[in-house]
C-alpha cells in the first residue's frame, strides 16, 4: 500500500470539477494531519464552461490569485476529465464530460494552458503535478490511512483509482522499479460500449438524450449529482401524465416542464423529511408553486427519491465490489477512501453501499470518508514529486 503518513510541508491545490474552481494552500503537519491555510472556491461563468480555453483558464488563474500563492510554490492540478497522461506534470484532455464544453482544449495540455494564464498573472509558481480527482483521493486516504488501496469520487460525476500489479498492465512499455501501480479507471465511462451491463430505464434514456454527451459517461449518468434531481423529477412528471401524482398540477408547471430544476441536494431534504405529514416536502412543492398535495403524494416523492438513491448506491456497491474481487485475488486487499458531495451528504448512503456489498459477499470492507481528498490529494503529489519523478 501507499504510505505518506510522514510528509511535512506547504503546497497549493488547484482542483478543476465539474462545477466549480477550488483552490487551497495546504500544510502538511506529518503523522497524517494537515491544515488548510488558505482557500477559495469559484463557480463557473458560463464563459468559462462553454468558451473558449483563454476564457476558462484565465478564470481559473483568477481563482488562484485569490489564495495569494508564495512565490514558488509548488501546486498540483486535480483535473477532473479523462486525460491522455504524459507525464507526472502533462497530459492530453481526451474529452468533457460533466456538462463542460469548451471544444478547443480537446487535445491540448490543461497544465500548459493554466500555467501560461498565472504568468500572465504574474503568479511566479509552478505547476508541478497533474491528477485525476479519483487519484488525488486515493493519495490523500494514503496520508491518513497505510492500508489505503482505491480512491472514489462520487460527486456531481464518479471515477476510481485503485492500485494494481505492473506484471498485470501488458500496456504498460515503460520500465518500474515499482511492484505496484495507480490505475485511474474513469469508471464513470461503464456501458458506454455495452448499455446491457447498466439497469438503463426509459428516463436514463430521457437523460442521457438530452446531455451534453449522449451515449456517453453511462454509469455516471445513473448514479452522480449532475442527474439524481433530474432522474426524481422525470419520474414524478411520468406519474403525474399518468395522472398517479399530484393530479391536479397543470402539466405546465416548472416541475414537469423545466429541466434539471429540481436539484439533487433536494434529494437530501426529502430523505432528511420523517415528519408524519412530509412538511419539508410539502415546502419543495411550494417552491414550485404548488400549494395543493395530499401526504399521499408527498409519501410517493419520498419513496421515489429513496429509490433513487439507493439504485445509485447499489451501482456503487456493485462496482467496488468488482474491484475488490480483482485485487483480492492479487492480494492487494485495503481500505476504500470515498470523496464527494453524493456520499458525504445524501443521508443513509454509505450503509446502502455496504448492504450491496454484504449480499455480493463482502462483508468486512473498510470504507473510509476521505475529507477534502480531491484537494488534498493533489496539494500532497505536488509536494512530493521529486520522489515521484
């Protein structure tokens, strides 16, 4: 397993996701603690998301300047989108997902791009490691936990890092000292060549038509934050044509006609409602301008949203399990360490994850909350690439 338990030192995070911009400087005080010194976090224009690279880079470099980096320092880019990598500091983006669009940095190197930004900032620092967000958790679970053995992102998108033999990567032409590699899995990506392997219904089909990316991100699209709300909302509008739910709402109204309005941290409010009548629920309608519905209707919203969750939850028990399974066989079995908006606050998750996990077999796998890993993560590879080179 991957130890880092011992590192003392400041780096800089620069985490890219589907979102949001996240910056924080980070002291690492060794004995697996840290602080964060300094942080800022930036929601995207929608320039920055569907612009061009100069308009989502020189957003990101501003974002930066707001933690008032030393001169220096060295920082790590968790970039949350599949990569060719080329290196321990390059790399090629192969595609968006999330909802990004910014279709002329396909092929391009987001390190270069962001590093010519912060000169012009006149930022004198370097960008000295590039990771996924799935590897960056695996690390960061590493400084915490010595057994620590795959790293999963389960927030707005999903992806896994997990540790694996080299004598089991015939791809691999380069020669290792190392026994052991981190394989990034882009997970997220499962069915996208085999749709018959994901319980797919007729609203992941609505879904996934009407996504920046039809036909891909598969797995991603049935489990992750960016589509919860929506998978909930598209399933209370077909019971509602069906006149099964909140029967006497216009067709018209925001919920059955808007898409994406009802938000996945909904999901958390209705799961969080155990009032006898569902008034946190009765309040979502409200929101919506429906004033008229029974405990019946509220009781359905709850159920359906349970449903919801748990399918995505299941998906992921399924899915470590598959990873477990393999990496047992090589004897490489360890401690899973979870980041992510999904897992850290929809109520109840992390025990259907592990319900999954005992009815494949598995009852006795450590799972671990990996706070603030993504951004931790990629502060601690910064700070240690010289030994990484």
């Amino acid at each position: 397993m991957i130890s880092l338990g011992d590192e003392v030192g400041m780096a800089l995070s620069i985490e890219m996701g589907g979102s949001n911009v996240r910056v924080s400087k980070i002291f690492f005080q060794g004995g697996g603690r840290s602080r964060i010194e300094r942080c800022s976090s930036c929601s995207y224009s929608p320039e920055a998301k569907s612009g061009s690279s100069k308009d989502l880079f020189s957003f990101v470099a501003q974002c930066v300047k707001q933690v008032d980096p030393e001169n220096g320092i060295k920082a790590g880019l968790s970039f949350s989108f599949p990569c060719d990598t080329l290196s321990l500091r390059s790399g090629r983006l192969m595609e968006w997902t999330k909802g990004m669009n910014v279709p002329d940095c396909i092929g391009k190197d987001p390190v270069k791009l962001l590093q010519q930004e912060l000169q012009e900032l006149g930022l004198n620092m370097q960008i000295v490691a590039l990771c996924n967000d799935s590897v960056g958790t695996l690390i960061s679970h590493s400084y915490h936990n010595n057994k620590a053995a795959i790293g999963v992102v389960l927030g707005s998108g999903t992806n896994a890092a997990y540790l694996e033999l080299v004598s089991n990567i015939p791809k691999l032409r380069t020669e290792t000292a190392s026994r052991t590699m981190i394989v990034d899995m882009e997970w997220g990506a499962l069915g996208s060549h085999h749709r018959d392997s994901l319980p797919i219904s007729c609203l992941d089909e609505e879904v996934d038509a009407h996504s920046s990316n039809p036909g891909k991100q598969c797995l991603e699209k049935l489990m992750c934050g960016d589509y919860l709300g929506e998978l909930t909302r598209l399933w209370i509008r077909s019971l509602r044509a069906n006149n099964e739910l909140l029967s006497t709402v216009d067709m018209d109204n925001r919920l059955f006609a808007e898409r994406y309005c009802f938000g996945s941290p909904l999901c958390t409010t209705v799961l969080l409602d155990d009032s006898e009548e569902f008034e946190e629920i009765r309040g979502i309608l409200d929101s919506f301008g429906i004033a008229r519905s029974t405990v019946e209707d509220r009781r359905t919203i709850r159920a359906i949203v349970d449903c919801v969750i748990t399918r995505s939850a299941r998906l992921m028990g399924a899915s470590l399990f598959a990873v477990l399974d393999h990496m047992k066989e090589y004897g490489l079995d360890g401690s899973v360490g979870i980041d992510g908006s999904v897992y850290r606050f929809i109520p109840g998750y992390k025990a259907r994850v592990m319900k999954a996990l005992e009815e494949l077999g598995m009852s006795n796998v450590s799972i671990g909350k990996a706070e603030n890993g993504i951004t931790e993560g990629a502060a601690l590879i910064a700070y240690t690439s010289s030994s990484f080179m």
